[in-house]
C-alpha cells in the first residue's frame, strides 16, 4: 500500500557538525517552520540533515538525497560518531504509525540505515545554489535560440508570481534549446525574457513556487535562506502563498533566514532559533521566541536586575511593579516568548556562567507549568546530567523562577485575569478608569484570550503599549491584583534595599501615562 500522511514532529541531535547535544528541534506546529540563528549555529545542517532522512517513494521522480552530498569526508573530518533522532508518523494503507522514532548514525565509514530501508516520502531542498543568475552559469556564449512552449503550470504559478511581486505577468514559459537546455521564461509588459535575462530574485521565486505547487500531498520542501534577493513586502507576500499551498496540500516547509521581519509572521509560522552555548558543548533550540532574548544570551548586562517575561502583557506587568516601588531605573525587561523558553533561556545562561539567582527572575505567566513538578520536569529536560553539580544547578534554576498566581475564578492567562479583575471593579473617581471598566464588562466572549485586552485598547483607539499600561493600572485596583502579583514583587521587595542607595530615600513612584496616538 502507498505511504500517506507523512509528518516530521521533531529532531534530536547529538552530534552533526556544529551542532551538539540539541534536545528537540520540532516542525509539527505549523505548516512552516522558520529556523534562525547566527552564522555557524547550525541553521542548514538542519535542512541537510532532513533532506537525508528519507528516500523517495517507489515511482517517484524525486532525489535521494544522501548524506555524503551534504557531509562529504574529508581530510579534517569523516563526520564519525554522528548521531540524530528523527521523530515522525505516516500511515501505510489502513494503518497508521504514530512517533515513530529512527535514528541516523554515523560510526566509521557508513551512514545507518541504509537508504533502502529509510521512511519514504518525497522530500524537495531549494539551495542558495537557486539564487545563482542563470546567465552566470551559461557556459554556452553565441547565439542561443530555443523554441517556446506554454509552462505545465502557467496558469497557477504566473497568478503567484504576479502577488509576489505585484506584476502582473502575462506569460510563464519554458524555452529548449539545443543539448537539452531548458529556460523558465516571463512575458511583462509585451516583453517575453527568458531566465537568462531574468532578475536573481524572480528566477529563485519562480524555483521556490515550481516546486511547492508540483510537490505531490504530504512532501516535505526544504529552502535554504528563503530571504535572498526579495525585499520585505515580497518576501511576506511568498510566506503568506507557502502557507496556503502548505495547508491544501498537507505540505511541511522548512526553511531558513536571517531576515528578523518573520518574526512578525508567527500566526503563520513557527519560528525556532538555534543557539550554541560553545564551553559547555550544548546547542539550544528556542521557539517563539524574542530577539532580546537571544541577544542577552550572548550580550551584558548593563542594570543590577534583569527580569525574564513571556510576552508584552507581563513586560507591562512587571514594569507596573517596578514603577511602584522605585526600582524601575534599576531593572532590566526581557521577553522570552513561549513558556518552554524560560527554562531553556535560564539554562543557557547558567551553562554560560551568565545566570544569577540574586539578580535574575524568570516569570511565567502562570497558565503553564502552574505546579511544582511541572517546572521540575522541564528543567530536568534542559539541564542533563547525573553528577552533583548537574543537580545544584537544577535546583539553581527552579529556585529562580516565579509565577503570577492567577485566581480560579476565570482562565489562568493574563489577559483573562485582568479582563476579570477589571470587570468586577465599581465605577472609578477618574473617566479613564471608569471607561475602562465599562469596555471590559462590555466584553462576554471572545475566540482568543488575547481579545480581552487587544479588544479595549483598540476600542480605547490609542497605541498598545499605552493602552496596555491603562489597562495594567487599572487591573491593580483589584482586590485581587496583590495575590495575583505576589510572586513577583516578594522577589523585588527582597532586593529592594539593595539597589536603591541605603542613604537616599527615593521618591514616591508616579507610574507614567504613555501618551496616545
């Protein structure tokens, strides 16, 4: 029976190239997988390592890809002692097999398995090679003349190329020549050109959307820096198509970039950076999460305290805390994106030799790794290791880390809580809060906690970090608010004295008003 519903749920990596002791890399979140990281973190060993894992269906007219394309031995290395875990499910007729594991070795002079024995699936890798003007690589320099036929195609392919780039293309053709030269070709404007003439960024297009809209259901597409030669807009406009065609056709890419405006597309991908912490031999992967984060990892600290938050929502939160007791020139706000980030943020620090229980707080928000023994298992996963020390620094991590303690009167996230606190609230001596209360009881359900919040401030039609600021000042008129906060401001209260100069009392706090738009 054929081999259907392939999926890649995730990576372990022992050891690949630069790559070391990588606990879990995963691609089953979305559709489309980012991965960013510095140069020489590993990015696309990733993809060639993905490319290798599979062999093309029987009748299929993908490539094999073999590790020796990607890995080749050479004097300074043979890649022995190579190692990975991919994490898969695939249904093979009737029956389907869910998590599969398969691993991936190299010991002296042979990869394992062999590649007749590995997981079927057709598996496309879109190398910067693509970005090569095709005139570049014409070895032919006289007159070349081809016959032009209509592009399998066209019809599809020339719409999308047309969005990407906000042309619109009239033609999309495919010119042979003599010794079986083939060019893609575009007709604009009544001008037809053939990829001889065409622009670097529109050639790598055209390659990327020939081979996600051929790609049979359930392939897996690779591309290695899908940023080159486009600008902003046009890249967006590509990952909003890949997403789409992703969808329709049960399609996982996987892709990498430098190009930090993907992290504004998270509703559409999902975004993994790779960071290696180089003493300690350990390669981190990071969901989700934020540039500051990673730039702290490799960067100093330039203020006494540094608190670690997951979104805008609690950044806003713990600078309510802050203000109010005087220490906000003396504290640092970071945010690490999802949740599994603050413990793997926390360890990275600690493997550097960058973490401090004194100066540094990690905060969740309270709707995840609620318990204890939560947040005792997930440190345990990013700090390994039998030995005594191994131990103490677990205990090390836990101890720094702290929760808002959310009530159980409504969903433990955030936005909910404040959304609850704020609605039970009585009319307020000032308009502004009153109004406020008023739009939040105003609001009954929403399909996304986040609408709580996002719903007031754009009502209140200010920007969100103003509106954001409101909404937190008025949340802490709660009875509730000091329980719901009471984590974090022990820890500030406890290191209160010590940053604020023992002879200088400061000032009453006076929370700022950000200004509206």
């Amino acid at each position: 029976m054929a081999i259907s519903q392939q999926v890649i749920h995730g990576l372990n990596i022992t050891k690949l190239k630069g790559i070391l002791a990588l606990d879990e890399i995963r691609f089953d979140e979305k559709p489309l997988t980012a991965i960013l990281g510095p140069n020489g973190c590993g990015k696309s060993t990733v993809l060639h390592a993905l490319a290798c894992c599979y062999r093309p269906p029987e009748g299929s007219d993908g490539k094999s890809w073999q590790f020796r394309e990607f890995f080749t031995p050479t004097s300074d290395s043979t890649w022995a002692g190579s190692s990975l875990i991919m994490h898969h499910s695939f249904r093979d007729g009737l029956t389907e097999h869910k998590d599969i594991s398969t691993e991936y070795r190299k010991k002296a002079d042979r990869w394992s398995p062999r590649y007749s024995r590995r997981p079927e699936r057709d598996v496309y890798f879109i190398g910067i090679k693509s970005c090569v003007p095709r005139i570049e690589e014409e070895t032919y320099n006289s007159a070349i003349n081809y016959q032009t036929e209509v592009h399998a195609d066209a019809t599809l392919i020339k719409a999308k190329m047309g969005v990407v780039f906000n042309r619109a293309y009239t033609e999309l053709n495919v010119h042979k020549a003599h010794a079986g030269r083939k060019y893609n070709g575009l007709a604009l404007d009544g001008n037809r050109y053939s990829a001889l003439a065409m622009g670097a960024g529109e050639q790598r297009v055209l390659e990327i959307l020939s081979v996600v809209f051929k790609a049979p259901k359930y392939s897996l597409i690779l591309i290695d820096e899908v940023d080159l030669l486009l600008h902003t807009a046009a890249l967006t406009r590509l990952m909003q198509l890949l997403h789409d065609r992703a969808k329709e056709k049960s399609l996982q890419i996987i892709f990498t970039t430098h190009r930090e405006a993907i992290l504004d597309l998270t509703k559409i991908a999902s975004i993994k950076h790779l960071h290696t912490v180089k003493n300690q031999n350990k390669t981190y992967c990071f969901s989700n999460t934020k540039p500051e984060a990673l730039h702290r990892l490799t960067g100093e600290r330039d203020r006494p305290l540094e608190v670690f938050v997951e979104d805008e929502m609690t950044l806003t939160i713990v600078e309510h805390e802050l203000f109010s007791l005087g220490m906000k020139r003396y504290a640092n706000i970071t945010s690490y994106g999802a949740a599994t980030n603050c413990f793997t943020l926390a360890a990275g620090l600690m493997l550097s030799g960058a973490h401090s229980v004194e100066s540094q707080l990690f905060l969740l928000d309270g709707d995840v790794y609620a318990s204890e023994h939560q947040r005792r298992e997930r440190v345990n996963a990013v700090l390994t290791g039998t030995e005594t020390s191994a131990s103490e620094r677990r205990e090390r991590c836990l101890e720094g880390i702290r929760k808002l303690i959310p009530a159980n009167d409504a969903a433990a996230a955030p936005e909910t809580q404040l959304h609850w606190m704020i609605r039970s609230l009585p009319p307020q001596d000032d308009i502004e809060g009153t109004e406020i209360i008023e739009l939040a009881q105003g609001i009954e359900a929403v399909d996304d906690t986040h609408s709580f919040i996002e719903l007031i401030i754009s009502t209140l039609n200010i920007n969100r970090a103003a509106g954001l600021s409101r909404i937190v000042d008025v949340a802490s008129r709660s009875p509730h608010w000091q329980l719901y906060v009471s984590e974090l401001r022990e820890w500030l209260e406890l290191r209160q004295a010590s940053v604020i100069e023992s002879d200088t009392k400061p000032l009453p706090a006076v929370i700022p008003s950000p200004s509206a738009e």
